[in-house]
C-alpha cells in the first residue's frame, strides 16, 4: 500500500469537505464552497479560461482529484520532506494488446497542465514494485508544457519518469529535467524493469516537443526500452528534444538510448541533440545508441511501412560501453531487425562527433542483433 504523507491526507480531509464527503454537508452556500477552494488553490475555477492557479504544495496535490481541469503553476513549488504520490494512475482499458495501451480515462489525468516556465523541485518517489510512476503517473487526451522539474529521485517497476510515467495521445511542450536527478528501474518477480526515461517513461501517440533531460538512468538485468530523455514510444515523434546525463544496465539489457530506448511505427527524431553521454551496459546487450537504441516500424495495412525520418539530429561526445556478447551498438542508432532493404528508418543531414563503442570510433549506425 503506497505511502500517505501528512500533506495529503491533510488535503484530502479539505477536498472532502469541499464535496460533501467525510461528514461534510453535501450542499453548502457557494461563498463557502469558493472560500474552501481558495484555501487550495490561489484563483481560478478549472476552465480553460479561468485555469487553477497553484502556488503551494497543496495546490498542485489537488490536481489529482479533479483531473480533467485546466491548471496554471504561478509559483515555484518545492515537494522536500515528503514522499509524492503520483497524479492519477495506468489502468488498461482492457486485455487485448491494443486495449492495453489505452488508459482508462477516469483514472488518469486529462486535462492541461501548464507550468507557467516555473519548477517543481526535490521531487521523491519510491515504488519500486509499481507501474505508471512519475509526478503524473499517466495522461490521457492531456497536454503538459512549459513545466521544470529539477532534483528528482524516482523508482519504479515499469513506465516510470520523473514528469510522466505514461502518456497516451497526449503532448508534452518545453518540459524540462534539471539538477541532479536518479531514475531507477526496479526488477519484479523475475521481471526486468521496462520503459524508463528521465522525463518519460513510455509514450503512445503522443508528441515529445521542446523537452530536455539531464538525469542519471540506472536498470537491473535483463531490462529495456530505456533513454535519459524519454524510455519506449510507440507511434510518438521527438522534436527538439535534448538529452544528457548517465545511464547504467546489467546484463542481458536491450534497446537503450540517449533520447530514447525503443522507438516503433514513429513519424520522426527531428532537431534532436545528444551531449556528454555515458552509457553502460552489461553482457549481451542488444540495441543500443547514442541517440536511440532500435527503431521498428509495421506495415500500415498496404504494401507501405511506416519509416521514422531521423533528420537534423547530433550526437555528441558520446561514450558508449558494453559487455562480452553485445551486438547492435551505433553512435546514432543501435539498429533495427529490419532487413537491410526494408529499413525501419532514414538518417538525413544528422552528425557525429566525439562518439565511442567500447573506446572506439563508432559507427552512425550499429546494424542488426
């Protein structure tokens, strides 16, 4: 059972007041309703035009219990002295594969998160055995932007971030990771840890756009689909987006990179930039790259595949080192299983400089595992 700091439970007694729960009086005079919602927030009703304002820490945790409304940070907010629990939660909407990448909407956020270009600092998550972990745990139908999060230290099982742990048909603007920030992925009953990024764990038709991390990433055995900025995207593009920082694997770990481990059925890796990367990976790795480790694509339903376009992208003084019995280890991309003629995706006007495998010149691309 995850942690309850004081805080919330503070906050949840006032919600509770505010809708009639808890011993409460269900219909109150609206002065007292407005009253009790400007002790949590400093203005606004939740519409698009009249957004949340949140100044506090108490504001901000409120967000998970309307969170489909529109928000506004006007103000620095700094979480020191207690554990977070994360802004909704991951629940598929059914069995099927495709049913379990689409988050139920009741349960996670969908509304507008704008930052207001301040920072959430000292950001503290450990839940080591769960999936969906970051200041929000999932968003669905949301757009997040203009956001800082700087002094992170989170854990997780699976699709963990410091920002988002999950995003689904969702956008996130100028969001950025800076200071010093651990994300750890934690191994589960026999299970690897998958899908962990600095700002991102995983994504799925989403837009990564203007977003940087700078953040040490560290998996146990047999993990993947990992990168400092972002962890696995599935029909989801990058866009300027930059990446620097750390990341530490065991053995047996695969598809691993910079601005994202795992890319697959994505449009593009556009205006991207890696700087002063390490990465280092155990024995038998597989898929690994400065910018990303695999890209894949599917047929879309004709004789055509959907091909991501990385275009305009730089890596730069990157070192990359793995064990005995790696394969796929690229300065650029680590590789596709693709054929050599039915290429996943397409490198244009992207450079490579200061880059390394194992204390050698690397190549721009590593090849197939």
């Amino acid at each position: 059972m995850k942690k309850k700091t004081a805080l919330a439970l503070a906050l949840s007694l006032t919600l509770g007041l505010l809708t009639g729960c808890g011993g409460g009086t269900p219909n109150k005079p609206n002065d007292l309703l407005k009253s009790e919602s400007a002790a949590v927030f400093a203005g606004g009703d939740g519409t698009e035009e009249h957004p949340y304002v949140i100044t506090t820490p108490e504001g901000l945790s409120a967000v998970r219990d309307n969170l489909g409304a529109h928000y506004r940070l006007n103000a620095d907010i700094d979480l020191s002295g207690a554990e977070w629990t994360p802004i909704g939660a991951f629940t598929p909407e059914g069995g099927s594969d495709a049913e379990r990448k689409i988050p139920v909407k009741e349960d996670a956020f969908t509304g507008v998160f704008d930052g207001g270009s301040h920072t959430v600092s000292n950001l503290l998550i450990h839940e080591s055995d769960a999936d969906a972990v970051g200041l929000f745990a999932c968003v669905r139908d949301a757009h997040i932007y203009n956001l800082t999060v700087d002094g992170a230290s989170v854990d997780g099982h699976t699709l963990t971030g410091a920002v988002v742990g999950y995003a689904y048909n969702s956008r996130l603007t100028a969001v950025s990771l800076t200071g010093a920030n651990a994300i750890v992925g934690h191994e589960s009953a026999d299970e690897g840890a998958e899908n962990i990024g600095g700002v991102i764990g995983g994504a799925t038709n989403s837009l990564i756009d203007s977003c940087s991390a700078k953040a040490n990433v560290v998996l146990p055995d047999n993990s993947g689909k990992a990168g400092i900025l972002c962890g696995g995207l599935e029909a989801t593009s990058v866009v300027n987006g930059y990446a620097t920082g750390t990341l530490t694997a065991g053995d047996g770990c695969s598809e691993i990179g910079a601005v994202a481990g795992s890319v697959s059925d994505s449009e593009e890796i556009t205006n991207s930039r890696v700087e002063n990367v390490g990465i280092t990976v155990g024995e038998r790795a597989a898929f690994v790259g400065g910018m990303a480790g695999r890209i894949e694509h599917r047929q879309d339903g004709t004789e055509n595949a959907l091909v991501t376009a990385v275009s305009r992208c730089a890596v730069e003084s990157a070192e990359i080192r793995a064990g005995e019995n790696s394969a796929a280890l690229g300065g650029m991309v680590g590789g596709s299983s693709a054929s050599a003629d039915d290429g996943a995706f397409v490198l244009t006007d992207c450079t490579l400089s200061g880059a390394t495998v194992n204390g050698e010149k690397a190549a721009m691309v590593g090849g197939g595992a």
